[in-house]
C-alpha cells in the first residue's frame, strides 16, 4: 500500500514537471521569436 503510493506520488510529480518543462520551452521559444525579430 506504501509503495503503491509512493509509485503514484512518483508519476504525479514526474507529469507535473514534464507539464512545466513543456510550457517553460514554449515561454523560451516566444522569447526568443521576439529577440530574434527586434
């Protein structure tokens, strides 16, 4: 049962970070459109 949440805790988090990752590239590629165009 521990570790069953353990595991699921794990995964929870290992989705919130690939979520963030993705939307921190898509921050970072906005910023750099608008670099490159100034």
């Amino acid at each position: 049962m521990q570790s069953d949440m353990g595991v699921r805790s794990s995964r929870a988090k290992h989705r919130i970070l690939r979520g963030a990752y993705r939307i921190r590239k898509k921050l970072y590629a906005k910023v750099f459109r608008a670099l490159v165009t100034a």
